[in-house]
C-alpha cells in the first residue's frame, strides 16, 4: 500500500511539473523578445525523457485552445502559434538514412507532429470561426515549415487536402485565405484535375474579397491550365490583386508563355492602369524580367511583340525602359546602330530598329534642354534626314491589283509603310529653327505628298508634319490648296491628232509650189533664149525659195501634236488623298478663325461632290471633312446640318457613324440653339415630318431611336454623345437618362466594353458634378424601375437586378458625393417623398419591400419643418395600409429618424461569443459553447452589407498587408477578447487554479 502511493505520488508530481513547463514555455512565447529557439529546444528535451507522453499532449493542447479562439491578429497570440510550430517542426528528420533504429526513432519523434495534426484536422469544423481560423493557420505554417524533402503519413496528407479543400469554401475570408495558402503544397500543376488547381481557379474566378484571390495568387503554381487564370487577375477591380497578378507573372512565367496579344495586353493595360504602383511594378519587374529572359535583346524583346500591329504600346514599353536605364550610353547601343551620317543604312531598316530609334528620339527630345547632347548624337541635320526620307518613301513600291493578291508582296509593301511612317514620325525630332534645313523639309515633305506611289496610310502623319512646321494658318492653308490643286488637276501632257483638213492643205500647197516651180523654170528657159539675163537672175533665185519651201514641208512630219494641260482626277484614292489633307488641315486650323475663300472653295469644289460619290471610303472622309468645316462656321453648320441629319439615317454604318460624330460635335460647341433657325419638320427616323414637334424633340427622338440600333458602334457612339450633351448642360432629360441607364445594364451590351465603360464612368462623374446633376438622377429613378417591372418575360431587361439598380440610384444621389455640397433640401429628401407616393399607389404590390429597403438607405435630413412634416404624414399612412413586417420595420426606421428618436442600442452579434473553453471543447463534434443574444435567434437572413462588414481579412503570407477593418467590436464580444488581448497568462493561471 505504501509503494503504491509512493508510485503514485510521484506520477502526480511529474504531471504537475508537465504542466508547470509547458504553461511557462507557452508564457514566455508570447514575448517577441524571448528566443523561441531555447524555449522548443528546452520544452522537447522535456517531451523526450518522458516515457507517458499523453499528459503532455493534454497540457499543451490545453494551452494551445487558449490561442485558437483569439481571432484578432494580436501579437502575443501570433508569437504562441510561432512557437507551437516551430515546436512541433522539430521533431522532423531528415530521411536519407535507411537504417531500421533511425527509422524507429523518426517514428517515434513524429508521432507529436501527427498528434498536432490530427488535433487540427478533427477541428477544422467547429463552429468558432477563430477557431477555424487558427486551424487553418497552423496548418498552413506546418506545412511550410517543414523541409523540402519531409515525408508525412499519406492518410494525414490526404485528410489535409480534404480538411482545406472545405474550408477554402468556409464564409470568413481569413479561413479562406489560410486555407488557400496551407494548400499550396499540395497542388499538381501537370495535373489538369487536381482538386487543388480546380479550387484555387474558382477562388480566383468567382471570390468577393481580394485579399483571397491575392493569397491564391500568391500561391499557385503557373501552367498552362492555370495561366489565363492568372493572366484575367491583371484585369482584377482591386490595385493590389492587380500589382501581384503582374509580379507573379514577371516572376513565374516565362515571355514564350504568353501569346502576342497576351503580351501586347499586359504591357497595354499595365503601363496605362490608373494605379501608380501597377505601372511600377510593370516598368521594374516585368519588362526587364522578359529583357533578361531575352538576354538584354531590347530588338528580340520588339520582335516578340510584332510592333507592326502595336507600336504605340511598344514605343510605351520602351519609354518605360528608358526611364529606368542609369546612362544615356544604353540608349545608344541597345537597340540602334547608327552609320557614320547618324542614320540606319536602308538596307538595314527594319520594324524593330527604326520603332527603337523614334522611341530614343522622343525620349530624348521630351527632356528638353537636358536630352539636347544626346538629341544631337541620335539624330543628323534636317536637310541630310529629308532626303534620307525622300530616298526611302521613293523606293515604296505601288502594287497593281494582281500585285495585292500575292500575300508575300503585300506584306513586303506593309513592311516598307510601316518603317516609312516611324521615319516620317521622327521629323517632329527634327530641330528645324535652321532656316535652310526647315526650307529643305518642308519641299520634300511636299514632294512626298505629290508623288504617286505614296501610300494612303502616310499622308495623314505627312500633313501633320507638314503643317507642323508651318506656323501661320493662312500659310497652311495656301500651301495644301496648291497640293491639293496640284494632286486633283496635274499637268497631263495631251497629244493632238493631225486633222484630214490639214493633210489636204498640205497636199493643195505642194501642188501649188510645184505649178509655181514649173511655171518659172518655163519662164527661166524664155529668158535664157531671149538673152535676158537680170531677169533669169531673178528667176534662178525665186526658183531656188520655191524649191527650199516645198522641201521644208515635205518633211515636215505627219504626227500628233503633244501640249500640256491640267486635268481634273476623280479616281477614289486621289480624292481619298485630297479629302485627307483637306481633313487634316481642318483640324490644325483655329477654330475662331472661320472659313476663308480658299476653304470655301475647297468645299464647294471638293468636299460637296465627294459626299455623293459612289465609294464608300471617299463618302465617309467628305462627311468627316464637311463636319470639321462645319465646327469652323455657323452658318456652313446651319446649311448643311439637314444633310448631316440624312446621312445620319441612310447611308452605311460607318458613314452614318462619321455624321453623327459630326452632328454631336456641333451641338457640344454650339448648343441647341443652332436647330432654332431649322425647319420643324427635319426627318425623323422614318423620313416623316411631324409639324407639331420642334427640331429639337425631332434630333432627341432619333438620337434616342439609335441607342435601340442592331449596329453595336452606332449605339456605342450615340450612347457615348448623349453622355457628352448631359455632362457638359447642353442637354438635360430624366428619360435620357434612364435610357442610359437601362442600356448600362442590358445584357444585351455586356460583350461592349467600351460603352458600358463610358457609361460607368459618367454617371459618377455626372451625379458629383452638380445638384442639378442629382435632381435629373432623381427624377429618372421611378421611370428606371416601372420599367424593370414591367418588363416582359422575354425582354432582356426581366434578367436585371431591380436592387442593384435602386442602390445605385441612391448611391449616386447622396449629398455626401458632391463635389461642392449645396445647401437646403437634400435630393434623398424629395426622392423619399417620391418613394412614399409610388407605395402609396398600390401597397400591395411585389415591388413595395424594395422601396421600403431602399427608404431606410436614405440620407434623409431629421431637421424639422415643412418637408419632415409632410414625411411624417406620408410615413404615417404607409403604416396603416402596409402589412408586409419588414416593409412596417423600414418604414419605422425611417420614422423615428424622421422623430429625432435614433435607436443607440448595438445590433445584434452575428458572431458567435466564446465564453468557456473546456478541456474537451475543441474536437469533431463542434462543442463550443456559444450564446447568441435571442433576437439574433429570429433573425432568418442577414444581409449583405452586414455580412460584408463581419468578413475581417488578414494579409498573411501576402506581399502588402492592408489596414485592418474598420468594423466597429460588437460589446458582447469584445468583453470576451479583453482578457485575451494583451496576454493570455490570466485565462491560463484561471483555468489552472479552477
């Protein structure tokens, strides 16, 4: 009896002194500066004398769930999970020892390794979500912790995949994050049906909160399953999840990876974000990092991007390159070699070089004074760099018809246009103030324009240069009416046929001079018998001027006549040349100056022919042509608006898409007002006049016609107009309005980029700039939702959330969004007294307990007075009549703010609130015990903005972390976390003593 309790004394003082080690270890991990190495080092010496090891295991998990139900991110929680997984990452050995007793030994010291997981993997699915949380947590650290060659039991292994793959799915994006993160281990890119790689692109597809999708980012294994996962990130919502898209690519993914349009559009999107850190990090990381790839080729790096079809995307990278480059010295050896004359010998121009060289040239020259030295070193003097051109462009061949056909020849000609147009860019690096060189290029560059084998494409950039050098507008004008006049009507020499006519007079006079020759030959031989020798004389020499005219015109030949004379072209590419001269020098003209003689001769002779000519191409640059001159005069605007307006409605897409750009740019400059002198019956959409509506209800009606049109740009265009006229005040209607509205949410525009992205940017631009702004948002509200209502099943606008569309109305009418905030009544005062009216119209209705929600997100002023009265009273009437309980709780919402008596009480908690941490707490079966307050027991559904607020995220594992939320502690919950944090030792020494 007495051994036995000696034995059994000791038993009981070697658990106590477990318990004493464990629970100091566990105190002095939470102290940053205490040396955890000692500590594990310390506490596994102790765990491998013991013989008993389950005493110890329920100590320090006993410990542990002290630091599992501490959600919040609190340093001395952090440092005990550090501990505990360096602690248990201990007892791994490496594996490349094959004897039997090390292999006993290995066993021996992993079994707390499995222990600790098993414990994690049986709690994985308590109700806590702190709890699961830190589950999540320590498995991810665990597994990476551990080395690259460590071995776990295939059954753990498997129990973890199955235990996060759950989890991954878990409501609390920190869960999700950790979860992601502990799989990362465990994923097989080469496998296209690993569980892993499906859950992490559906996370990345599908996960509201970007801190999620980052941690998956940062973890997943690039391949080609996973790639356009990663490459679609680039166009995240979120500037972080974007900047990390960008690094993982620049890091794990190789330049031969992605395709062309891939790498044209990271470089594209990336460099032109509208956050600066993304366009940081693609001009640091990315672009060298496919230099380096390359082997710092910046040639090989263009090729890879075929700047023929992107070149103002490549002349960006560039640019970025340059700014990140230490000397000038690199811009000069990089990508450009550069003869004795500073100049690439033609034979040795090709797409990649001379887009290197204008990209220096730029970069350079935007230095100003800084970049002259070096300007001067890439670039020679105006008149050598003028003939280098005139050579070059001269060399372009023009392709025949059957030429055109021949691929090969036809990307040669391509080729050539592409490297004339980088030449002709680098004439704006010209530094022409020299007088003789500015004189040389301007004749070359008008040489070039009458040459007939320069091609289409080039004549644009040719005038722009053209008139850049040119700074008098009269002078411009001059010089491209004589281009024009000498490109329209060459001198062609002509050749004359020889008229029967003539023939005959010829032969009539021959015969005449040899009747004459004759006659004085007979005459001749009468003097010579008669002896009269002067006048034999005079014969012989009358004989000999007759024989020398019949001579000279026998051999006067029989040929057509050759004289030079103008003739007037009418051939589509020349007038396509004329009209885009015309239309550049349009452009570049002060708009105050108004149109001259010389325009207006152009115009009568030029433009208005070519509106009716029978090629589509001339059309549409004569309608572009006849817009512009239009913006110049308004009284060329009033004659020709009704033309316009025809054209508008009858000719191609693409011309009518140039008409309206026309007709949208002259009421943008000179308002409505320039329909006031027009007849009332301009042609509406069906080519009838209606008497009784004014011009301008004519153009609202077809412009509003057009946004229902089958041709995706004329909607795009007319949407992207009418959002013009109302930014700028020229126009202001609630229907317009709620037409874009509906047309920013159909789904039928939903492949549109473009138009729903200029739709979303206006309204918030629209809403902020003005209270005027909001009134018209307001007043467009109620006609937006009868719409959605009633809207039949086939319609595509029956498949838009009617909710989504009333918050944005009321985000975008919040006083708090203006850019100057106005005085007196609010627009949610007046758009509540509308919501009021339309309940009251039928209570009964489906679409009530939207607009009863939609009262109680108002910011409606509780200042007392006419407008709160009249509330009141409506408020009051909607209570009687309505029975739907969760319109009656809004609608008290909204009536005892309206009374001043605002409820102070906290909401109910949504979490549930640790209270007590038994031994056994922690395990399959979910035992925690937590307590809810009983209005939280009735509440069926919460919403999302409440939902959204509870999801705190941490950014562990992620490169930047972000401020923690702003979600104000619910009091239930932060009186149970209040001991736990700063330390944990007085929960421990309580439970301890208990």
């Amino acid at each position: 009896m007495d051994q036995h309790a000696i034995t059994g004394s000791r038993i009981f003082t070697m658990t106590a002194d477990n318990e004493l080690e464990i629970k100091e270890a566990f105190q002095r991990a939470q102290k940053a500066h205490n040396n955890k190495a000692k500590l594990v080092a310390s506490l596994k010496n102790r765990y491998v004398k013991l013989e008993e090891k389950s005493d110890f295991h329920e100590e320090f998990l006993r410990c542990l769930k002290y630091a599992m139900i501490v959600y919040t991110r609190e340093p001395a929680v952090e440092n005990v999970i550090d501990f505990v997984v360096k602690f248990a990452v201990s007892f791994e050995t490496p594996v490349n020892d094959d004897e039997e007793e090390e292999e006993e030994e290995e066993e021996n010291d992993g079994s707390f390794l499995n222990f600790l997981l098993n414990f994690l993997l049986e709690s994985h699915t308590a109700n806590s979500h702190a709890v699961r949380f830190r589950v999540c947590q320590l498995i991810n650290k665990l597994l990476g912790s551990l080395s690259e060659n460590a071995q776990i039991d295939d059954e753990i292994c498997e129990r973890i995949h199955e235990a996060m793959l759950i989890r991954v799915t878990d409501k609390y994006p920190n869960v999700r994050i950790q979860a992601a993160l502990a799989m990362a281990r465990l994923q097989d890119p080469n496998d296209p049906q690993c569980p892993t790689i499906k859950a992490y692109m559906l996370l990345l597809e599908n996960d509201s909160n970007a801190e999620v999708r980052r941690a998956v980012l940062s973890c997943i294994a690039p391949s080609a399953h996973t790639l356009p996962k990663i490459y679609k990130r680039t166009r995240d919502i979120k500037e972080k999840v974007r900047k990390l898209a960008y690094q993982v690519l620049a890091e794990k993914v190789h330049i031969r990876a992605l395709t062309i349009a891939q790498r044209v559009s990271l470089l594209q999107h990336g460099l032109n974000d509208s956050a600066d850190s993304v366009k940081e990090v693609v001009k640091v990381c990315l672009i060298p990092s496919w230099l380096r790839l390359l082997q710092g080729d910046v040639l090989q790096l263009l090729h890879r991007l075929d700047v023929e079809n992107c070149a103002e995307t490549a002349v960006s990278a560039l640019h970025a390159l340059f700014s990140t480059s230490t000397s000038s010295e690199d811009i000069l050896q990089n990508g450009t070699k550069l003869d004795e004359r500073k100049l690439i010998p033609v034979e040795d121009l090709t797409c990649e070089n001379v887009l290197y060289w204008r990209a220096a040239c730029e970069f350079v020259k935007a230095k100003g004074d800084e970049g002259e030295e070096l300007l001067e070193k890439l670039l020679p003097e105006p008149a050598i760099f003028a003939e280098y051109l005139y050579s070059y462009l001269k060399s372009v061949p023009l392709l025949t018809e059957e030429e055109r056909a021949d691929m090969t020849q036809l990307e040669l000609v391509m080729t050539k246009e592409f490297v004339g147009q980088q030449l002709i860019l680098l004439v704006g690096c010209l530094d022409t103030t020299e007088e003789g060189g500015r004189k040389r290029v301007l004749a070359v560059l008008q040489e070039m324009l009458l040459l007939p084998n320069t091609p289409l494409s080039l004549i644009g950039q040719l005038v722009q240069k053209l008139v850049g050098v040119l700074h008098d507008d009269q002078q411009r004008i001059t010089v491209m009416a004589e281009i024009i006049s000498d490109l329209r009507e060459p001198i062609i020499p002509i050749t004359e046929c020889v008229d029967e006519n003539e023939k005959r007079r010829k032969q009539v006079k021959l015969a005449e001079l040899k009747v004459c020759i004759m006659e004085c030959k007979q005459e001749l031989e009468d003097c010579i018998s008669r002896e009269d020798f002067a006048r034999a004389a005079e014969l012989k020499e009358s004989i000999a001027q007759l024989e020398a005219r019949r001579s000279k015109l026998e051999l006067e030949p029989e040929t057509d006549h050759i004289k030079e004379q103008r003739v007037e072209k009418n051939d589509p590419e020349t007038l396509l040349k004329c009209l885009t001269m015309c239309a550049e020098v349009l452009k570049q003209m002060n708009i105050n100056r108004g149109i001259c003689p010389t325009i207006t001769a152009l115009i009568e002779s030029l433009i208005l022919p070519s509106v009716s000519n029978s090629n589509s191409a001339v059309r549409n640059m004569a309608v572009v042509c006849l817009g512009t001159a239009a913006l110049h005069s308004k009284d060329l605007a009033n004659t020709h608006l009704v033309l316009l307006l025809q054209i508008t409605q009858l000719d191609e897409p693409k011309i009518r898409i140039s008409a309206l750009r026309a007709l949208i740019d002259q009421l943008l400059l000179n308002g409505l007002k320039v329909l006031q002198n027009k007849p009332s019956d301009l042609l509406d959409s069906d080519g009838q006049s209606e008497e009784e509506e004014s011009p301008v209800q004519n153009i609202l009606k077809m412009l509003s016609e057009f946004l229902d049109s089958e041709v995706c740009e004329l909607r795009t265009e007319t949407a992207e107009g009418l959002a013009k006229l109302m930014y700028c005040g020229r126009i202001v209607s609630a229907k317009l309005l709620s037409r874009l509205v509906l047309l920013w949410y159909n789904p039928v525009t939903e492949e549109d980029q473009r138009l729903r992205h200029c739709l979303g940017v206006f309204l918030q631009l629209y809403a902020r700039e003005s209270r005027t702004h909001q009134e018209c948002v307001e007043e467009s509200f109620l006609p937006t939702m009868r719409t959605l209502f009633n809207a039949p099943a086939t319609s595509p606008l029956s498949e838009i959330d009617t909710s989504n569309v009333a918050e944005l109305f009321i985000e975008l009418t919040r006083p708090s969004t203006l850019v100057q905030p106005s005085q007196g009544v609010r627009v949610h005062d007046s758009l509540a007294v509308r919501l009021c009216n339309e309940i009251l119209r039928d209570v009964k209705a489906p679409e009530v307990r939207l607009y009863c929600k939609n009262l109680s997100s108002l910011e409606i002023s509780a200042d007392p007075g006419p407008a709160n009265q009249e509330l009141q009273q409506l408020l009051s009437e909607i209570l009687q009549d309505v029975k739907d309980k969760f319109c009656m709780r809004a609608i008290e919402k909204v009536f005892n703010h309206l009374k001043g008596n605002q409820c102070t009480k906290p909401s109910a908690p949504q979490d549930a609130v640790l209270t007590v941490v038994d031994d056994n707490a922690i395990n399959g079966t979910n035992t925690f015990i937590s307590q809810r307050k009983a209005s939280t027991a009735k509440t069926t559904k919460k919403s999302c903005e409440n939902k959204e607020k509870s999801d705190e995220s941490d950014e562990e594992n992620v490169p930047e972390p972000v401020p923690p939320s702003a979600r104000p502690m619910r009091r239930a919950k932060a009186a149970a976390l209040e001991k736990t944090k700063q330390d944990l030792t007085s929960l421990m020494n309580k439970e301890a003593s208990s």
